[in-house]
C-alpha cells in the first residue's frame, strides 16, 4: 500500500486517518466496485439510495480518496471533455445540448447531496472565468462565447466579459476580457471524498482498504489472495485502469501537477479580486487552472508533467520540480502582486485521458462489469453523473441518464509502446513550444489549430 498523498487538501483534513478492514476471506455480494475514489463512492452512494437491501462492497488499493479524487483543483464543474459538435455526431443535436444541461444540473446535484449528508467542503458556487491574456485568446475566448451561443446557450450559462469589466471581478496582468460561466464551484476535494466515505459507510457500503484487485472477470473478483463473487463489478479506477493487462490501452494516465501558496493577504485579494472564489483558467495550449481557497491561498494547477514510458504510474512522479517551478512562474505572471509569495504545498496525480478524448460509462450485457472514466481532467462533476447512471444501469431502469451519448461510447485503444510515449511526450513539447510561440510572435501556429481542435472546441 502507498501512502497517502501529500497535498495542501490531505494536510487540511481534521479526523485522523485510520485505515479500514481489507479483504481477507472470500465473499459474496451484488455489485463490487474497485476503487475509492469519486466514481466508485458516488456509484455506491446511489445504489444504495435507490435500492438499500443492496449488498455492497468497495475494494479500494490504498485509502479512500487516495487517487485523484483527493487531489485535484477542486473545480466541480460542467466541463465535459468531449464538445456539442462531436456529441452530436454521436447522436444529435438535441442529445448533445441535453448532455451539456445534464452537466449544469450536475453540479448542483452535489451541492444538494452535500447539504443533505451534512458534509463540509468549502464549497463556493462563484462560477469560473476564462481569460485572455493577448489576442490570440482573446479570439479563442470570443469564438467559445459565440460558440455556445450558436448552440442556444445564453449569457446565463456562458457570456463574455471586456477587459474592463474582466479586471473588476479578476485582474489578471495584460488581461483584454475573459469568458464566465456560473457553473462551477471552488471546493476542497478531499474533504468531499473522505467524508462521501463515511457517508456511504453508514448507509451500509462495506469499504475495503489496503485491497488491490489484481484481476476481475465475470462475476470473480480477486483480491489479497480472496476471491469476491459479485452480480456487477464497478472498475472505479480511472487513470488507474491502465495497470490492468486487458485495460492497458483503454487510456492514459496523465499527470496534472499542482502548487498551494501560503495565504495571502486581504490587501493582496483585494488587488486580485476573485471575490466570491470564482474558479479561473486561460486559453493557452498546455492547460492551467486555480482556485482561491477558502482559508485565502491560491491553488494552482497544470498539465505539463512528462507522460512515462508504458503508462507507469510511480508516487514519485508527483513530484516534478520543473513543472512545480513553471507553475509558480505562471501564477506570478498571471498576478505579479504575488512575487515573492512562499509556496507551501506541491502535489500531483494521474489522471485518464482516451485516444478520442472521451468520458465514458460502459456496461458489458455478458459480464456483467461496468466501466467509468477518461474524464481528462474534468472528473470531480462528471463522476456524479457517472455513479448516478450506473446506478440506473445497474438497475435496469431506461432513464434520460442511461441515454446520454457517453453511456456505452467506446473509444479505441492507444497505441502500443514506444510510439505511445513517443506521441504523447511530442504533442506535450510540441504544446508548450506553441504556448511560447504564440506568447512571443503573437501568431497562432498551424499545431495549435490542431490542438484545439482535439480539445473537442
Ligand atoms: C492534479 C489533478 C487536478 C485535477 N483537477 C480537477 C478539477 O479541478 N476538476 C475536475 O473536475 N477534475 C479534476 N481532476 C480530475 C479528477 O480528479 C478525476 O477525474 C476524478 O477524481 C476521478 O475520480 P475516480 O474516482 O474515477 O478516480 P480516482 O479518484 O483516481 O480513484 C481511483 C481509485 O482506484 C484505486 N485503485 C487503483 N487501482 C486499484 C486496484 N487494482 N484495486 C483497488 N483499487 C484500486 C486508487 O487507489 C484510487 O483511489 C484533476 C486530477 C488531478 C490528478
């Protein structure tokens, strides 16, 4: 077993951990899920909800909330990875704008579930800006408003603000306006997935810790040297997925590293802004993201990390001393209010991304095993959504979830060694180098079309 990650989140957890049982004898149940994190919590958490006679358990490798779930950005968004023109054309129109609306609703979804469970999250609805900080994401920002305009959106969900209105709420260096959207919230993940696992423990979910699965087929799961016979299995493991043999291609883990700054100074916040905590990221390549806590630190994230050769996923990879440092640099150039601010946390993950970009939630009729993930970074939301429709497909009930364009999406498989690594670690270089391209000449490249284009939008 790993230990548990550190991070400015697990630092502020105030209940001591203390390990669960792990499996050590054979047993039988209706559904196992394989994996703590969100995803498998949020599938419990409904299964039981619908159905409280349910047998149950959770077998989770290290603690709950170990894997991302309690160690991200903290943005329960209603990004979904994949854009309204690919969803379309895996359905239609009118699907592809239900799916993004689901997403909205989602978000509000944990808030209520949050509130009725009594958990506490720091949670802040304040919603999350966009900025642009030279021309070119001047333009990305005004074709994405116009963008979700054209899909029927309106200024409710998704608007444009000009540089001078952008500084008032967010006053970024060099900022010429920014893009908004009301649903998101800044949120403490592991706060949230911690307690999620105390909640479900008490509605009768049997979690498992210190447990790694080393295989599953139908109806088996294997565990510790015990064998678990299940109605369902629930693979909860995301960017973990990769680990098992037959899943070793289905994605990738990629790591999202990120920084904590020590809190800072009302005088500081007030130059800032980000009053009511609204979220914040920009239209460059190589993705960044923040949030301003709720003990007034800025948390502070991004891609950038190396992708490692045959998908390994090492704890020591959380660490990255380069990208740590870019981070802070990024930050700093952002809101060079900040020089000098001490940086008290660094952190990382991984996280799943599929050869198409697609989340998923798949169900095999013969085996009986469930599939949820690829969420590209955008996870802390959609695996709401994920557990409540396999809840419902587990259920066998047809509902306006089980219906979605992600549900039974296949994606096809990554590439074999050494091309993966030689693909993924060139689009990353070959990202960053636009982002300076773009930065210096003021010119978009022919690689950044591209790019975004791959983004979905
Ligand atoms: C640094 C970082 C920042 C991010 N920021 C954001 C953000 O701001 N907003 C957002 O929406 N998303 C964000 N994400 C993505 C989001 O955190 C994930 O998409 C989401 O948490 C995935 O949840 P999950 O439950 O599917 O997977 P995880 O939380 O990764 O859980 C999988 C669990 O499976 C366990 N496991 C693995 N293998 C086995 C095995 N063999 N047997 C048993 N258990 C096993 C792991 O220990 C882990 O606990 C970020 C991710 C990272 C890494």
């Amino acid at each position: 077993m790993s230990q548990p990650p550190k991070s400015l989140w697990w630092d502020s957890l105030s209940t001591p951990l203390e390990l669960r049982d792990s499996v050590k004898q054979d047993l039988e149940v209706d559904v196992a899920i394989i994996g703590a994190g969100f995803t498998g919590l949020w599938t419990a958490y409904y299964l039981k909800q619908n159905e409280p006679n349910l047998k149950i358990a959770v077998l989770e490798a290290n603690v709950a909330g170990f894997g991302a779930s309690g160690r991200n950005g903290g943005w329960c968004s209603a990004l979904f990875p994949v854009g309204l023109e690919k969803l379309s054309k895996q359905s239609n129109r009118e699907t592809a704008i239900r799916m993004q609306k689901t997403m909205f609703e989602t978000v509000d979804e944990v808030k209520k579930i949050i509130d009725k469970e009594k958990i506490e999250t720091e949670w802040e609805k304040g919603g999350s800006f966009s900025i642009a900080r030279d021309e070119i994401q001047l333009q990305r920002a005004l074709e994405e408003a116009r963008h979700f305009k054209d899909w029927g959106f309106t200024d409710n969900d998704f608007t444009f603000y000009n540089s001078t209105e952008a500084k008032n709420r967010i006053n970024a260096s060099n900022i010429l306006g920014t893009t908004f959207t009301p649903h998101c919230a800044a949120l403490n993940p592991a706060k949230l997935v911690r307690q999620l696992a105390t909640v479900v423990e008490n509605m009768g979910v049997k979690i498992f810790e210190n447990s790694k699965v080393t295989t599953f087929t139908k109806n088996k799961v294997l565990v510790n040297n015990s064998k678990i016979a299940a109605g369902f299995i629930v693979n909860a493991t995301e960017a973990y997925r990769s680990n098992f043999k037959k899943y070793k291609r289905a994605s990738i883990p990629v790591y999202s590293l990120m920084i904590a700054t020590e809190p800072l100074k009302p005088e500081i916040w007030d130059q800032i802004g980000l009053r009511n905590r609204e979220t914040f990221a920009d239209y460059r390549n190589v993705i960044i993201y923040g949030q301003r806590t709720k003990d007034n630190r800025f948390a502070f994230g991004g891609r950038g990390a190396p992708y490692h050769y045959g998908s390994k996923i090492n704890q020591s990879f959380d660490q990255h001393k380069r990208t740590h440092q870019d981070l802070l640099e990024t930050l700093t150039d952002i809101f060079p209010v900040i020089k000098g601010v001490k940086v008290t946390h660094t952190w990382g993950g991984p996280l799943a991304i599929a050869r198409d970009w697609a989340a998923h939630v798949t169900l095999d009729q013969n085996t009986k095993i469930i599939s949820a993930g690829s969420y590209v970074g955008d996870g802390v939301g959609t695996s709401n959504l994920a557990g409540r429709t396999i809840s419902d497909l587990i259920l066998d009930k047809n509902t306006n979830l089980t219906n979605l364009p992600w549900v039974q999406h296949q994606s096809k498989k990554w590439e074999i060694e050494p091309f993966r690594w030689i693909g993924v670690n060139s689009t990353l270089q070959i990202a960053k180098a636009a982002d300076v391209v773009e930065k210096k000449f003021k010119r978009e490249t022919f690689v950044t079309k591209l790019l975004s284009k791959l983004r979905g939008h």
